[in-house]
C-alpha cells in the first residue's frame, strides 16, 4: 500500500490541478475535514514481464489507483506513457474523484497507468501487454468496483483486449468492467465525441448566461477532442479561426471550413498547404489570438507565466487536462477574463462512460439521440450548480468546480461514517 502522502500532499496536488485548496476553506460546511482526500484508498502496483517478438522479457512498471470510493465504483482510464509514475497515476485518479462529483455521475476517482513508450511497441506486444495488465491487476478491479477506460495512447482496440481478457479469467461476459469499448462489444454510441459535445454545451450554457451569441475561436490541439470541438462548433454556427497540432497551426479570419479541413486531414494527416485565405501559424501565436474564446484541446502546461500576458481571448475553455499552470492562474484569476475549468469542460467523456456502463448492467442499448440528450441534461445541470457556488461565494469557476466536488465526496464520506 501506499504511505502517506504528509501534510503538504494535497496543496501539491491541487497546486498542479492549479487549485490552492486552501482559498475554499470556507466554501462548504465539510470543505475544513479534507483530511480523508489526502491519500488514495488503495493503491496496487505491478511489474509486469513482457515478453517482445524477439523472444527476450522486458519488465514493465505498472499502477492501478483506486482514490477515492465513496460515491460508487472508482473510475478512469489506463494510460501507456514512457513517463508514467505511481505520482502522476495518483494526481489523475484525484481528479477523476473530482470529475465524477462535478457531474454528478455516481462513480469514484481511480487511474491507471503502464510506464512504456508504446510507440516502440509492436501490435502483438501492444495486445500481449494490455492482457497481461489485466492479469495483474483484475483481483481489484470489476464493473461494481472499479472501471477503466482508454486514456493517453490507449484506445478502443486497447480496451477490447482488457474487455475479452478480463471476460476470459471470470469465465462470464461483464462488458460493464470497462467503457470506451468497441461498439461491437458493448461500447456506447456517441462515446467518441462525447468530451467535445460536453464542452460544446459548457461553452453554449456560460454564452446563454452572459447573453453573448456566435462566439470566434482558436483550437490548439487537432486529436479527438480539439477536432470534434472544432466540428461540432463550426456546425452550430461559430466561427473556428485557427487550429493546431503538434506540428503547428493554421489562421483563416473569414472562419475555417471545417468539413473541408476534416477531409483534408484524413487524407494528409496534417493541416498544412491549405487553400484559400489560410495563414500557417505557431502553436505560440494560436495561443496568443485576439479571438472570444481559446481553447486549449492539446496537453498541459501551454499557458505558463512567460506567455499568460499575451492570451488576449475573453474566455478559456480548458478541454485538455491542466493546461494552465498554477502561476498562469493566478494571473488570469486576476484578471477579467473567464477560465472554465478542465474538471467541468471535458466531463463529458466521463459522463458518456457512465452511460456505457449503465447499458453494459441493464442489457438495454440507447440511441445517439438518447445519449446525447442525457449528456446535455448532465452538462447543463452541472454547469447551473458551478454557476451556482461561483456566485454564492463570490469566486472564478474553478474554485467552484472544487467546492462543489470535494463537498459531494466529503458528504458521501460522512454518510458512511468516516467524518
Ligand atoms: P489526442 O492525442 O487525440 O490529440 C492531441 C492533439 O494535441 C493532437 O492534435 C496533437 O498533435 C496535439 N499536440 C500534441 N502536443 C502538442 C503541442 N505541444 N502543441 C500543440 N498541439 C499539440 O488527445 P485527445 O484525446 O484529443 O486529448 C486531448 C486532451 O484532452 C488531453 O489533455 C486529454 O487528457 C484531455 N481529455 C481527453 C478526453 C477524451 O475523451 N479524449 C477526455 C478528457 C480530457
């Protein structure tokens, strides 16, 4: 099991989350007892042999946490990274704790995580290596106690394996054991859009609620959610300026096709050598826009404390994980512009897994219309309970995202008798 974290543990969490914890102190009547949220429950470790084509067994480090359980089963995905450490496995698995509460979803917080490049892997030893995870570790987990899904470099096909080894070792079919499946194996229509249409909807709810319309926007990141963001934007009627990937990004002031550039992409796999009134640009510039939202769809830390002076955009729409820096923060805070928090723009993926799961225990399977719709009630109402704490107590979203998700984990935690 894990050791303690120690005292400063969770002001270092939060501190990478870009929350001081301490600055909610006052926001909930059990916000003061969050000492039950500074150590996961339980935390379960491998090292996995894995044996390559060549014949030779590499060992491979591998975490399950399980942080927090006392709404539901503990959820969130596995994912294959050369620089995965039991630390970051942790902080994620608090987030998703978190995550899980701001939309009211009745699952816990849990990550998972295989320290591999698997750029380096082949597709036998990609496969062999997600069974053997499954292996080690499915003692502790089960669609009544613990769910993964797919996270950074794990996929659909990933989650097909996990779902056929873990049906192989009980001996029955449980496809509620993970979500982000194939649809053939009992995965949810509307799954892979699911982050971006929720984020679609926070953005759409916040402009109703200051009463502002069509809105410009820049997208960094052009991967399943920057792109499905950029889509479903561009099909209700705003205007995507830019866009990006790693490689750098493109600028059309008149409003980017993004049909057409969709197309483009899957035959190129790049957004360059556009035509039209396309500018390429950096990533750099993307950031630095004069557009009414930037959205920040690629990995964390692109808004530091070098370049937070130069977003000019009103509003922040955090569909990545921690793309803000705590510093970044604190100077936005500040300021008069709107950042809507990552824990409450990307629940929508979270959200649709829960509905999988639903599906995979009840046998019954939904249309896209009717997943949809749930997402959108999700989404709206959690967006009203954030809007809600953020004007009660007079604070930016983010800090009411927390008070609203750490009070419901706390609340959980004081019916079970633990506070
Ligand atoms: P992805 O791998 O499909 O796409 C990532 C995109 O970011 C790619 O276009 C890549 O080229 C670009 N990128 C990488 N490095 C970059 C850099 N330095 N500068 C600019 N662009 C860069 O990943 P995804 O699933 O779209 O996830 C994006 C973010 O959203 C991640 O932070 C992820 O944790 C978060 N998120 C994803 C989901 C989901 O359902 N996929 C849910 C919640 C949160």
């Amino acid at each position: 099991m894990d050791k303690d974290l120690g005292n400063n543990s969770m002001e270092t969490l939060c501190k990478t989350c870009s929350v001081q914890l301490e600055k909610i102190k006052n926001g909930g009547r059990f916000i003061d007892n969050k000492e039950i949220l500074k150590t996961p429950k339980k935390v379960f470790t491998a090292n996995i042999p894995l044996r390559m084509d060549d014949g030779t067994v590499e060992i491979i480090p591998a975490f399950r946490i399980q942080y927090n359980d006392a709404r539901g089963p503990t959820k969130g995905g596995i994912r294959f990274h050369k620089n995965v450490s039991q630390e970051e496995v942790k902080k994620l698995a608090f987030l998703m704790t978190i995550k899980s509460s701001v939309v009211d979803i009745p699952f816990g917080g849990g990550k998972g995580g295989v320290k591999i490049d698997p750029s380096k892997l082949s597709e036998s030893e990609k496969e062999r290596l997600s069974r053997e995870y499954i292996r080690h570790f499915h003692r502790f987990i089960g669609p009544e106690q613990d769910i993964p899904a797919p996270d950074v470099n794990t996929n659909e096909k990933i989650m097909g394996w996990m779902t056929d080894e873990y049906e192989k070792i009980k001996g029955k079919k449980l496809p509620g054991i993970i979500t982000g499946k194939p649809l053939s194996l009992g995965g949810s229509k509307g799954r892979s859009y699911a982050t971006s249409l929720g984020g679609a909807i926070i953005l759409e709810e916040y402009l109703k609620e200051k009463d502002i319309g069509r809105v410009e926007v820049a997208i960094q990141g052009f991967g399943n959610v920057g792109s499905n963001l950029a889509k479903i934007l561009h099909e209700r009627g705003h205007k995507v300026v830019a866009v990006s990937d790693a490689e750098g990004g493109i600028l059309d002031t008149n409003g980017i096709d993004i049909l057409d550039l969709f197309k483009k992409y899957e035959k190129d796999g790049d957004l360059k050598n556009m035509e039209g009134s396309i500018e390429e640009i950096s990533n750099k510039k993307l950031l630095e826009l004069d557009v009414d939202v930037l959205v920040p769809a690629a990995i964390e830390d692109q808004i530091h404390e070098e370049n937070v002076d130069d977003v000019k955009a009103d509003i922040i729409l955090e569909m990545a994980n921690s793309p803000i820096t705590t510093e970044a923060d604190k100077v936005l805070e500040k300021s008069d512009k709107v950042v809507i928090p990552d824990i409450l723009a990307n629940a929508g993926g979270v959200t649709v897994s829960y509905f999988e799961w639903l599906q995979n225990i009840s046998h019954e399977y939904w249309t896209e219309e009717r997943v949809n719709k749930k997402l959108e009630d999700y989404m709206v109402r959690a967006f009203k309970d954030v809007l809600e704490i953020s004007k009660k107590e007079g604070c930016g979203f983010r800090e009411a995202a927390y008070i609203l998700g750490i009070r419901k984990v706390l609340e959980a935690e004081k019916s079970r008798g633990n506070l």
